[in-house]
C-alpha cells in the first residue's frame, strides 16, 4: 500500500464495544509488521461522528479501513454501515463486518449494505489473533485500495 511505502501508518477504525475484544485486537495490531494507528469507538454514533469528523471528532484521520462489530449500543452496526455504504464520501472505505454473529440473515444483510467481507470472532484467543492479523496483512498488502481521496 501506498501509505506504508511512505511511512504513514495506516488508519484503523475499530467499532467495538466490548473492551475485552479492543483489547486482543490491539495487542494482534501491535504484532503485526505494519505500522498501524488504531483508533477505537465504543457505539455506533461515535463512529458516525467519528467517520464524518463532527465534534470532538473534527481533527480525526479517514480511516483505511473500518472493523465493525454489528452488535453496539446507540445505534447497531448494520445501521452503521448503511449509512457509510450509501455516503458519496465514506463508501469507499473498506469496512470488515467482525463479530460474533453467525445469523445467515446478518451474513446476508451487511453484504446487501455492501460490506467487504464479513468475518466471525473467533472465541479461541490464538484464534481471534490469528483472524486480525490475516484481515490486516489481506488488506494492506494483497489488496489495491483507493488512494487518500481527499488529496
């Protein structure tokens, strides 16, 4: 990718309220061999502001790449990811579905709302590592992602 070429870290946006589940996620971020930035949200309107820069969210970085659990309070994940899929200015913005859901209805749904790829939690901690390591070496070193399109 581009960004990790030039040095800059690469800018994750990670929806999870469970702070367990940040937690695994950020120590398999900081194992990995790339220079990441993880950035955490706890609830669905968080990550609105946070992807549309409102608020306390006006100085916040585009994401590379969003990881969305389905299952928040406020405002759930589908919501979330409708709402980004169908913004001119966010839609392009990879959005992993990684939860703990196996409901072929959500499998079918966030696809409708045209989510990249939809990956089930691990409940195995080597497990759930391994699953974030290989989502972020997938999309950061074998996937062709649009460019900073705010340059």
């Amino acid at each position: 990718m581009d960004a990790q070429m030039l040095g800059k870290p690469i800018e994750i946006l990670l929806v999870e309220d469970n702070p367990g589940d940040v937690r695994l996620t950020a120590e398999a971020l900081r194992e990995n061999k790339f220079r990441n930035k993880l950035n955490v949200v706890a609830d669905g309107v968080e990550a609105m502001a946070y992807v549309r820069r409102e608020g306390k969210y006006s100085d916040a970085p585009r994401p590379d790449l969003i990881l969305l659990d389905l299952n928040l309070p406020k405002k759930d994940g589908r919501e979330v990811l409708a709402e980004i899929k169908t913004d001119e200015d966010l839609k392009r913005i990879p959005v992993v579905i990684l939860t703990t859901s196996k409901a072929e209805e959500d499998i079918f749904k966030t696809y409708e709302h045209h989510a990249n790829c939809y990956v089930t939690k691990p409940v195995e901690l080597d497990q759930f590592i391994k699953v974030v390591k290989t989502i972020q070496e997938f999309w950061f070193t074998i996937v062709t992602l649009p460019g900073d399109l705010e340059k």
